[in-house]
C-alpha cells in the first residue's frame, strides 16, 4: 500500500503489519515502514540444513564434494555446519562453503536457485 518514514524506530513499529528498514534519507527519517503490497518477501529463505543438502544434490553436486568442502574449513566453521540446523544464502559460511566446492563451485546464480529450491522441499515429507 505504502511506505511511511520515521524519524524514530519506535514509530516505524507502531504501523501494525508492517515490515520495517533502516533506509539512508536526507529528510532526517531513516526509518520505513512497508505495508501490504510494498512488503519485501525474500526470495532466499532460510532452510534446513536437510532441504540445503536435498538441493545441491538434485542441482549435481554430491554429499562427498559437500563434506569434502566442509574439510577446508576452519574448525569453528566445521562445528557450524556439524551443528547447525538452519542456513542462508548470506550466511558467511555459505558463501565460505560454496567456494570451497570442487572441482568447479557454483556460480551465484547456481547458490541462488540452490537456496529457492531447498526453500520449496518440505522437511516433513521425504
């Protein structure tokens, strides 16, 4: 429907149903609130690490160049992965783990359709 600036957060908040932003304004309101049709819907989800492996499988890249990506990784890095249970496409170690895939990692157009496909499996029905 409309974007409304703010000069504060809390008023950027109190538009019910509202997805807020931190914007850069020269009127000295760097807040925005989006409603209804100007709402911003990501077009990368957050997925299961489940939906994320399911995804670079069915796009070609196997579980062995997945957990041999994994091994050039720095432990801490190595925990996340053994550990986590959800990832994004702008999670540093996604971007990390992608260029770490041999023998050819993936373009980013390549992630990006990884990411929307993963987002589109259901985690419940195998």
């Amino acid at each position: 429907m409309a974007i409304q600036y703010f000069a504060t957060k809390a008023q950027a908040e109190a538009v019910p149903n509202s997805q807020l932003s931190w914007c850069i304004v020269k009127d000295g309101k760097p807040w925005a609130a989006y409603t209804n049709n100007d709402i911003i819907v990501d077009p990368r989800p957050t997925v299961t690490k489940w939906q994320f492996v399911q995804a670079c499988v069915d796009a070609g890249f196997t579980e062995a160049q997945l957990d041999a990506a994994v091994l050039t990784l720095i432990p801490k890095r190595q925990r996340f992965w053994k550990y986590m249970d959800k990832l994004d496409r702008d999670n540093p170690m996604s971007g990390l783990l992608r260029q770490a895939i041999l023998p050819t990692p993936p373009t980013v157009k390549q992630w990006n359709a990884i990411f929307v496909a993963a987002a589109g499996l259901d985690p419940l029905q195998v």
